[in-house]
C-alpha cells in the first residue's frame, strides 16, 4: 500500500546524497556551453555517463548533428514506459558572472538554466539505475537539443526520429529564478503560450520627401497598422483569453528625404487557446490587407508557426503534484501561473499526454534573481538535487499509475 511513498523517501535520500555530485556536473556543464544543434561535447558527456551506470539503447545525434542523446532503462519486470526530457542547449549571450564555473565558451552561456535540468536528469538516470527492481515498466531519458532557437526544434527532430515510439506519458522540468528556491509548481491545461511569428510587407512606390503626390508612402500604413493590429487583442477576443500581437522590428527607407517603395514589420504572436491561434493569421491578413488598400499599397503577410502551448494533461499532473508533496512536502508545492513564454516541450504533448513542472530556483541573498536570459542569470544550486529527486519521482509514479489503470493514455490536445 505504501510502496510508492515509501520509494518516493528512497528517492529523496539518494538525490541529497548526490548533491555535492549534482552541483559539480551542473557546474561542468556551465563552463562549456554550446549553442542549439552544436550541443556536441554536451551530448558525449550525458551519452558516457549514462552507457557507464547500464543503460540501454543510448543513441546519440538527432537532426543530422552530433547533438541530443536518448537511452532506455528497462525495469526488471515489463510494463509502459514513461519518458522524462530535459533540454541541453545554450544561449548567445556573454556572461557576466565571475564564479569559477563561468562559461570558458566567450559569448555563449547556459542563461536558461537548461545546465541545471541535464544534471537533474542525470542525476535522476544515476538513482533510476540502482532501483532496477522497484520499475516496473521503462523509463527513456529524452535529452533534447536546440529547445531556444524555436525552429527547427529539437523536440521535433526527435520526435520524427521515432524518440517517443511506445512511450505511453512524459515528464519535462524547467528551473525559473522568480520563484523562490524549491518550491515546485504544477499546472493543468494550458500554461505556456504558443509562439508564432509574422513578416508583414508594405509595398507603395517611392519618391521625394517634398512630393509625396507623385509617390505613394509605404510608411503611412506601417504607422496605421502598428495601432490597429492591437485591436486584435483588445476588440476582437473575449478579454478572459490571453494574445498578445508585439512588433519587434520595422525595417524601411534610407534617408530623411527619400520616400521608400517598401517598409517591412516582424513581430509575434503568442496564445494560450490553440481555437484563437488558428483564427490569428486571417485576422492579422485582414487588418493588414484593408490598411494597405486604404493608402494605396500593397502587402504580403507570411506568418511562420513556431511552437504550440505547453498544455498539461489533467490527470497526469495530479500524478506529478502527488509525486512533489511525497519528495518535498505540500508547503512547497503550488499552482503555477500562465506564462505567455513559450517551450517546446509542447511538441511532445501533441504526441502523447504529458506534463511540464517547474522548480524555483531563485534566491536574492546570493544574486540568483535575475531574469533567464539576462548576462548575470545564475541558480540557488542548493535546489538541484531536488529537481532529481522531482525526476525520478514522477517517473516511477507515472509507471505505477499506468500500469494500475489509473492513468490512460488518451488522444492529446491537437493544435495548427
Ligand atoms: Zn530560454
Ligand atoms: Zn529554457
């Protein structure tokens, strides 16, 4: 009756024991970052380490690169198997931090914390390998390349390369510094945003600034449109769902006196209800279209789909919140916002039902509060042994449910 709870604690103890180990790799890891599908070195590290605790099927590069590792470890008796993802790659970004472990790779940086999510991982594969007999089923470690570049994903090169075939449910974690160090938080249904972008191209006909007559200015709709495509957001969509239109870049004209034959805007689209991200194209084509023939241009509209919403399956997550409260207690565990960022984790979700938790890994009195992404990003690493400890635990809940008929596998939620 109390096996689970009981191995949970089993879990628990190993993962703490493991700590000094859990920081050293993570700090391994730091100082010799690599960028999205360059993730070479990353990979032949995780690839050794896990063929050294006897794992199985361990295959390495995806998408035609060296990057990415997968392997198997098989129970001793059969059952479903549960797949746990972490992802591994880098950002372009030049560190700012002076700590010994600081990035040896200049301009390049684990500024997303996916450091700490491999050496969770691992760590996690490490405890797994000496509970053998305790799995019933199989557990497949998933370390994904090229998660920040957005397209082409990593979760998508593997996935077309068979990495979730007979994998019943999956497991993702990702560490946020604006949550306090170790508390764990869950959510069901949405909860990142999915992530698309657009090119939009007004086209008039260029002339001189003092006669703008004899020509036809590009930049009047490219102004107008910059205020209407907000009212897509504001006017179009029932308020209590969440899109967000944001134009990051225009890009027109040469000097102050020479009207332009064409202004270019890129911008992006996020949303949480996959209904409302299908409807986003037409309704930006027909903003676009009727401000360009109000001022006599012309426009092209091509709209790029990135990566869908991280959307968690219901039942699973209530395995994934037992699993927390057992390794860390009910005080530190809670809901988790929506975040309009995205992941693409949610490629995986599109395949079979899964769940993407969060660790809090910020901690002021040590600097660890600076956004992900930012030069002087860094984690309270005191945490990382419980991010394995939230691994394994999931991991072997989920097999149990499943196998109990607990959990079912059922159809995903489908997306553009
Ligand atoms: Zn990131
Ligand atoms: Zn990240």
């Amino acid at each position: 009756m109390d096996y689970l709870p009981n191995k949970i604690i089993e879990i628990k103890k190993s993962a703490s024991l493991m700590s000094e180990e859990i920081i050293a790799t993570r700090r391994h890891f730091h100082r010799n970052p690599e960028m999205s599908w360059r993730e070479t070195e990353t990979s032949l590290y995780i690839a050794r380490r896990l063929e050294e605790w006897g794992l199985t099927d361990v295959r390495r590069g995806f998408g035609g690169t060296e990057s990415g590792v997968v392997a198997d470890l098989a129970g001793d008796a059969p059952g479903p198997c549960v797949a746990l993802r972490a992802d591994i790659d880098a950002l372009p970004v030049f560190e700012k931090n002076d700590a010994d472990w600081r990035s040896q790779n200049l301009g390049v940086m684990h500024a997303c914390g996916h450091d700490a999510h491999m050496s969770a991982l691992l760590a996690a594969a490490k405890i797994l390998a000496a509970m053998k007999p305790d799995i019933r089923g199989r557990i497949r470690f998933i370390f994904q390349p090229a998660e920040e570049i957005g397209a082409p994903s990593g979760a998508r090169a593997m996935i077309g390369e068979g990495v979730l075939d007979g994998v019943d449910a999956i497991g993702g974690m990702h560490v946020w510094s604006f949550v306090r160090a170790g508390l764990v938080q869950w959510k069901s249904g949405p909860v990142m945003a999915s992530s698309d972008r657009f090119d939009i191209k007004f086209t008039g006909m260029g002339g001189h600034g003092a006669m703008p007559h004899d020509a036809i200015d590009p930049f009047v709709p490219t102004a107008a449109f910059v205020h209407a495509v907000q009212t897509i957001a504001s006017r179009e969509i029932n308020p209590l769902e969440a899109v967000v239109v944001s134009i990051g870049k225009i890009a027109g004209g040469a000097v102050h006196n020479i009207i332009p034959d064409e202004v270019e805007i890129y911008g992006s689209i996020r949303a949480f209800n996959p209904e409302i991200r299908r409807t986003m194209e037409d309704r930006l084509r027909r903003v676009a279209d009727g401000i360009a023939s109000a001022h006599r241009c012309q426009c092209e509209v091509k709209v790029e789909y990135l990566v869908p919403s991280v959307t968690n399956d219901a039942p699973l997550t209530e395995v994934f919140r037992r699993a927390a409260v057992l390794a860390v207690g009910e005080g530190n565990v809670g809901e988790s916002p929506h975040l309009m960022v995205s992941e693409d984790f949610s490629f995986f979700q599109e395949k079979i039902p899964g769940t993407f938790f969060f660790l809090g890994v910020g901690n002021p009195a040590i600097g660890a509060d600076y956004p992900h992404h930012s030069p002087l990003f860094t984690i309270d690493e005191s945490v990382l042994a419980t991010g394995a400890a939230l691994y394994a635990a999931f991991g072997l809940s989920a097999l149990e449910s499943l196998k109990s008929g607990l959990l079912k596998a059922h159809e995903p939620l489908k997306q553009p």
